[in-house]
C-alpha cells in the first residue's frame, strides 16, 4: 500500500531456512506491484549479532575474526555469510561493522569491532565488504562516523562524543574512508551526538555531519541509510516525526524505522506532508530515489521467487572459511 524501498526482518521473523525463504518470497511477490525491486536486509554480522536460524553454523565474532589478522579469512568469511543470506533471498545485509573498539567500557561495540586501531578494523573491514559484494549482497558499513568510543547504548539513550573533526579523521573515520575508496554501496548513520561538530543533532539528524562530512569531505556518492528510528537515542529525545524529516533533508537517503507499525505509518506520513509543504523540496527526493535506483540496478535485483536453501552447502562453506 505504501510502496515501501525496503524491508529488513529480525530473529523474530526468521524460524528456519525455509520458512525465511517463504516469507522473502512472499514480500517479494506483493512489491510486484512496484516498478522496482525491493532491499530485503537483515543485521548478520556474525558473533552475537546474528538473525539466522539454528540450522546454519555459527558465524564468529568480529573480535574473533580480528584476532586472526588473515585479509582472506576476513573475506571468506564475508563470502561465506554471503552466500547463507543470498541464498535464503536476502539482497542486503547491515555489515561490516567499521568502528572501532577503542572503549574498553563501551559494550554496545565491544566483541563486534574487528580491532582495537584503525588498521586492522580498515584491512578486514573490507576484505568482509568485498566477500559480501563478491555473493552479489549489498553491505552496508556502519556506524557512520565511529561507535567504538561511546559507553551509552544508542538502543536507551543518546551517547555523546566529544571529539573534534581532526581527531575523527585521524581515527575513527579511517576505515570508513577506506570503505569509500573501494566502493562501499551504502552506509549506516549512527545515533551519536558528535558535540564539537553539532551540538544539536546526532549525527542521523545532522547536516554537517552527513552532507559535509560525508557527502563533500569524504566524497560518498552511495546511499546512506539512519540506523533505527525507534530506538532510544531518537525516541527518548525527539519527535520522531520531525526527526525523521530532519534526518532525510540532513542528506540520509532511507531511514529505518524497525519496530512498530504505527510508528511507520506515521513517519511515512510525515515524510509526505513535508514534501508536500515544501519543507522537503522535490530535488532533494530525487537525489535519494536516484541513488536508490542507482543501487537497485548496480546489484541486478529482482523480486523473483528463490529455491528453498541448500543447508549442507551453505554450513560447508561456513566450516571451509573458518577452518581452511
């Protein structure tokens, strides 16, 4: 009904292999309607950020995968993970995560960085992206511009980092910089507060730090995605209504707006009432839709149906990449 770009599903709706396939299948069959193909995403970044059912073999953390320091584990492993979610009909997943676990009080990151410095975190960062890329998945690297040296999670409340532009980029926007340079697709916006850049609005929300930082400094072409809209950071703070308009005109392309169906409507219907208003401006949907397309088209993407999983060869490769 309300042509929606994306979907992205969580260890709720996902059972088994095949009851996932279903249900991709399904949703993929109702956006037949739409003239373009639908982003079916999930978070798998292995570790305990995992949404796959207990057929599968276990994926290691990023920590674990970060203390081999192996640029070709990094990417069979991205491969590997690849080919699980491909193959259940997921087109997109929300890794490689790219910050940095330069907090040793921050558990919101912790075990999910690859690395405590930039280097390792920018090598294998990628290596991941590319093995991901290379099973025609989508990544998107987050959390935009650094989550590693926060204590808040962003799930409850709004962390604060007060570091400046300069320190930033000598740190904590090193791989994500990288990750520009060799053709990262999309990026997610974290929900932090960078107080020496915008006092006002995390970074979701946050003209500088997406249009300037981002978009013109670092020179990201691709699509960029908010993290969550509902969770705490946004909600506890904001009207998300309003939020959600700020974080589109900031330079964000596709917000996430993960849980509740009211929640979604009504931010659908925000986002409409400001383009209609002129508080959202024509030329700035079109730049997002055509990103979108861009994106859509560079990956092939299709709603076409999918086989059930091949469980024995996807756990196969699993065990290959992790034991070679």
């Amino acid at each position: 009904k309300h042509h929606v770009g994306g979907v992205i599903l969580f260890k709720k709706n996902i059972k088994s292999a095949s009851q996932t396939t279903a249900l991709i299948n399904s949703i993929k069959e109702i956006n037949n309607i739409n003239k373009l193909p639908i982003f079916v995403s999930v978070d798998e970044e292995g570790g305990r950020v995992t949404r796959m059912p207990d057929e599968f073999e276990k994926i290691p953390s990023g920590r674990d995968v970060g203390e081999k320091n192996d640029e070709n584990y990094s990417y069979r492993i991205g491969s590997a993970i690849g080919n699980m979610i491909g193959q259940l009909g997921f087109n997109m997943n929300f890794a490689p995560v790219l910050d940095i676990n330069s907090n040793p009080l921050n558990k919101v990151i912790d075990d999910r960085a690859l690395g405590t410095e930039p280097d390792i975190v920018k090598r294998l960062g990628i290596s991941i992206m590319k093995g991901l890329q290379s099973r025609n998945i989508i990544p998107v690297i987050k959390h935009f511009p650094g989550h590693g040296d926060t204590t808040v999670d962003s799930h409850m409340g709004l962390p604060v980092v007060d570091y400046d532009l300069e320190r930033l980029q000598d740190f904590e926007l090193i791989p994500f910089a990288e990750a520009i340079q060799n053709n990262a697709d999309a990026v997610m916006i974290a929900h932090i507060l960078m107080n020496k850049i915008d006092e006002d609005y995390p970074a979701s929300m946050s003209y500088k730090v997406v249009n300037d930082i981002l978009r013109d400094d670092m020179g990201f072409k691709g699509v960029v995605f908010t993290d969550d809209m509902t969770m705490g950071a946004i909600e506890k703070n904001f009207n998300i209504e309003d939020a959600a308009v700020r974080a589109f005109n900031a330079g964000c392309d596709i917000l996430l707006v993960c849980h509740g169906y009211e929640k979604e409507l009504s931010v659908i219907k925000a986002l409409k009432e400001a383009a209609e208003n002129g508080e959202i401006s024509q030329e700035r949907i079109d730049e997002s839709v055509y990103r979108i397309i861009q994106l859509k088209n560079k990956y092939g993407l299709t709603d076409a149906k999918i086989d059930d999983a091949d469980i024995a060869n996807i756990n196969e490769e699993i065990d290959k990449a992790i034991y070679q």
